[in-house]
C-alpha cells in the first residue's frame, strides 16, 4: 500500500515538474491546489491508519491498519532524517510526555506525537517545553496528524519547538521514502531497545 501511494506521489511530482514550465500561471496554481488536496487526503489517511479505535472494527485487507503505539516508531522513522539518526521511542507509560528522543547531551532532541483528528492546543507544547529544560535538550517538536490551533501556535513561538502538521508529516515522509533520500523501510519495531525499556 505504502509503494502504491508513494508511486503515485511521485508521478505526480514528476508530471507537475515537467509540466510547470508549460502551464500558464493559473493552471500552475490549480495544480498546488490539487497537490495540496492530494497531501491533506493522505494526513487522513495516516491518521486513519493510527487511530485509536473506539470499537473494535473490521477493515479490508486492501487497508494499512496499525495500532496506534506503532505511530510513535513511523514519525521516529520519518524525522529521524531530521532531527538525527539516533532517534528512539520512550517506553508507552511513565514518558511524561516524552515520546521520541533524538541523540543524547548538548544536541538532544525531543519529540511528542499525537495521532489527533482536530487541531491541537498549547497543552502538548507546554508539556514538552517543559521537557525540553529540565532535560537541558537543544530543542523539540510536536507532530499532529491534524493541524494546531491558534493559541498552540501563539505559544511556541519563541520556544525553540517546530510544530508538524498533517500536511507537513506527508511532505516529511514523500521525501523520507523517495528513491533519492537514504532510507530504512519501516517495519513495526518488535524487538528494539524502546519496547524492551517499556515491559
């Protein structure tokens, strides 16, 4: 399914690129307009596919259905390009708030993830935030598979916190899983450091 969307993507990208310079202005407008659909039908997409299900529900074997602790080990996945490559997951409980690390001293990184299917508030940010000095970490971000509301946004500003929306985390993993970046299939992580350290 992942190799079916992201062969999509890139034909897309591809045929937008070599037709940019042929489209007149407003037909190269309508095209943003269609890939920016197309990105924030894929940011439901991933949240459907994290999702904590209410009741239990049946879905097609055509669908990509994960638990939602596997979300945490996607975005280190997908950000660990980012932020560096000695990303971890924190165990599920006793986190505070903490749900992925990146590297460790002057340079550490934290991150918070939120499969959320409305816009966030300023609690997550102020959580991390806090995170970030006691742990004397360098900086941190927050993933939302939806967007942030504007008091989430007020408040970052000037925290040293990057804010992923939905749309932002499909752009992250189209580059993450294009041919050309380096790239670690992601798989569930059933035997790493992180699940040992949450048991």
């Amino acid at each position: 399914m992942e190799y079916l969307i992201i062969a999509v993507l890139l034909g897309l990208l591809i045929f937008q690129w070599k037709n940019r310079r042929s489209l007149k202005d407003e037909e190269y407008f309508k095209q943003i307009t269609v890939t920016e659909e197309f990105k924030k039908t894929i940011a439901l997409g991933l949240y459907q596919r994290f999702c904590k299900e209410v009741e239990e529900k049946r879905y097609s074997p055509t669908f990509l259905k994960s638990d939602p602790l596997d979300f945490e080990h996607f975005i280190a996945d997908v950000l660990k390009h980012k932020y560096g490559f000695e990303a971890f997951v924190t165990k599920s409980s006793g986190d505070f708030g903490i749900d992925i690390e990146h590297g460790v001293g002057v340079g550490k990184v934290l991150g918070q993830v939120k499969c959320y299917r409305e816009d966030m508030g300023y609690e997550p940010i102020a959580i991390l935030h806090s995170n970030i000095v006691k742990q004397n970490a360098s900086r941190g971000y927050v993933v939302s598979t939806a967007g942030f509301n504007e008091n989430a946004i007020s408040y970052a500003e000037g925290l040293n916190i990057d804010l992923i929306n939905g749309i932002d985390l499909v752009e992250m993993w189209i580059n993450h899983k294009s041919p050309i970046a380096k790239t670690i299939e992601y798989q569930p992580f059933k035997n790493d450091k992180s699940d040992t350290m949450s048991m």
